[in-house]
C-alpha cells in the first residue's frame, strides 16, 4: 500500500449523527489496520442485522472524543465477556467491546463516513446514460480499511452466500481449532 493513502484520520458516526466519531491515527499506528475482519456468529448478525457483519478493531484511546462520553451512545451486555455499543436515538449498531480489553474497540465498518469508505463524490464528472446518473468518485480508503483476511464462525455460513471469503477462515472463534482457506462445506465427513 503506498504510504500516501495513510490518512491521518478517519471519520464515522451513526445513521441520525447523535454520535460522531474520528479516529486517529498517529505515526506509529499500524496502516491498513489489520485486525479486521467478518463473524457470521449469530449474535454479531442479530446486533447488525447483517448477514455478513464486519468490524475492525483500533486502539480505544485513538477514537475521539470518547464513545462513552457521549449521552446517545449505550451499551448492551451481550455476553458475560463483552458489551457492544449503539446509538440510543437511531439504533445503529456501532462497537464491540471485550471487558478484558478495553484498550480495543472493534468499529462495524459500515458506521465509517461514505466519504472515507467510497471517495468523495465528483459531480463536475459526472454523466447519466439509460443506466442511471454515473458519479465518480474520489479517494476512498475503503479498500484499505475493509479487506477482511480473517472470517470467523464460518460454521453459521450461508452456502452460495457467505462461505466463499478470501483470508483465514475458523468454524467458531480463533482459538478453537485450526484455520483453513478453502470453503467450509467443502469439508465432509470422514475424507
Ligand atoms: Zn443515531
Ligand atoms: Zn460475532
């Protein structure tokens, strides 16, 4: 990745704006952020509504201003070790915590500002032709921010839908078991 696509920050927030986020990345912070990556777990998919639900994680302390300071932003225990954060006014699903690592907050990719995730919109280049309005884009950083290597709780894979992911894969969590690349139905019984 070339060193000029290293923003200095980045910019996300939830559907009504009630809670605002920026996260920062000083010269010593670690670009792409690598610990990033989907679970199909089913609590992952009820807290997002999503199928395919992705966070990454960055340092606590690097999100400003802090999360819990903000009154709109509440916590749900969802576990007897972790809690994840959403806003109280619109229900974005926004953080993962672990009680034992409250230095890592794992961000739901999709809160990250379109801006950052797809480029900012050129209207000066735009065109329309029977597909609709075309408008390019410019910068983005999704690529980089979003290429999850590392899928866990493939055993709650969709076949056809979510079990063909590039990277690492695990059938629950990362420390049972051994990972693997191929898809998960590929295995069978026995052979
Ligand atoms: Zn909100
Ligand atoms: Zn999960």
């Amino acid at each position: 990745m070339a060193p000029s696509s290293r923003p200095g920050s980045i910019t996300g927030g939830c559907l009504c704006g009630a809670v605002r986020f920026t996260i920062i990345f000083p010269k010593d912070a670690e670009w792409p952020p690598s610990l990033n990556g989907t679970c199909q777990c089913t609590m992952c998919r009820k807290h997002t509504g999503s199928i395919l639900p992705q966070n990454c994680a960055f340092p606590t302390a690097n999100i400003s201003p802090p999360l819990k300071e903000n009154p709109a932003y509440k916590i749900y225990k969802s576990s007897s070790f972790a809690y994840r954060g959403f806003c109280g006014t619109c229900g974005s699903s926004l953080t993962f915590n672990y009680d034992k690592e409250q230095e890592q907050t794992e961000i739901n990719l999709g809160v990250i500002d379109e801006d950052i995730l797809c480029g900012k919109r050129d209207e000066t280049s735009a065109w329309d032709d029977e597909h609709g309005h075309h408008v390019p884009r410019v910068g983005g950083l999704g690529r980089e921010i979003c290429s999850a290597v590392q899928h866990i709780y493939m055993e709650n894979a969709i076949l056809g839908v979510t079990d063909d992911l590039p990277g690492n894969k695990w059938l629950t969590d990362r420390t049972e078991g051994k990972s693997f690349t191929r898809k998960p139905f590929d295995f069978k019984k026995g052979a």
